[in-house]
C-alpha cells in the first residue's frame, strides 16, 4: 500500500512537472518567436519597402487600355489628363499627391482603391523621410505629362527609395 501511495506521489509530481514544464516551454517559444520578429520588424528599414512599385506597376498595367492616360499632353487633347510633375527631381512629393489626388477624382471609380494605396505609400514614405519623398515643397516649377508618364516617373522614385536611404 506504501509502496502504492510512492508511485502515486511520484507519478503526480512527474505529471505536474510535465506540464509546467510544458507551459513554461510553451511560454519560451512564443517568447523566442515575438523576440525574432521584434527584431525583424524594428530592423527594417521602412524605406525599402517593394510594395509601393509592385502596387504602382499594377496601376500603370491596369490603365494602359484608357484612352486618357496614354494622350499626349503637348496637343490640345481635351479629354487627356495631364499631371504635374516637379522641375526639382529631388522634391517632387507634393506634385504626386496633387497628381494622385486628380487622378482619383477624374479616372473610374474602379481604379481609386489602388490610386489611394499608391498615395499611402508616397504619404509614409515621406512621414519616414526616404529620399526622395523626404522633402516637401510646393508643387511650383513644373511641366505636365500624361498619367502614364506621371505613374512611370513615380515609380522611379519608389524604386530610388530604398537606394538612396542606404547611404
């Protein structure tokens, strides 16, 4: 009967060891995992992100077909909308806001999901103050081209992006 009760005590002890030792193991690997990703996530630098220009190229894919986006802005085309971009290569954030926001108010409503992404992305990209988003000046000194040629120049930048802030 001693001999019973032992085995037991020893089985409940081994059995109570167990499973702390699991939650605690349990608790360790949910530790190591948030740790890891902390340390990813903190250590990445926002500004080289591959988002914004795979979104981008998604648009300029997605508009090729419209009639408006491709026209050439030096004739008197009335139906072509035509978009600022910066003299300044350097600074050109607020003329893309300004392009992306007429380009929402004028193209099909289908295609305002993807140009309020894009905005997104020039908006933090510039809150981050990634080259060449990082500056914020008027959109004066410039010349029109046609959205196509605003999307494409964009997307130049997006791609600048992480380059220039490895510096």
């Amino acid at each position: 009967m001693i001999e019973r009760e032992f085995i037991e005590d020893n089985l409940k002890e081994s059995l109570q060891t167990a499973t702390h030792l699991h939650i605690e193991g349990k608790m360790l690997s949910h530790l190591l995992f948030l740790s890891i990703l902390f340390l990813f996530v903190s250590g990445r630098n926002p500004c080289s992100k591959s988002e914004p220009s795979m979104v981008t190229q998604y648009l300029i894919g997605r508009l090729e077909k419209e009639a408006t986006t491709t026209c050439d802005c030096n004739s008197n085309v009335t139906d072509c909308l035509c978009l600022p971009v910066s003299s300044y290569h350097n600074c050109s954030t607020s003329c893309f806001e300004y392009g992306l926001t007429m380009m929402s108010h004028t193209l099909k409503p289908d295609y305002n999901q993807t140009i309020k992404r894009v905005k997104n992305y020039v908006q933090q990209l510039g809150k981050f103050k990634c080259k060449p988003f990082s500056c914020y000046q008027p959109c004066n000194e410039t010349f029109t081209v046609n959205t196509m040629q605003f999307l494409k120049f964009l997307q130049e930048n997006f791609q600048k992006a992480p380059i220039s802030n490895n510096q």
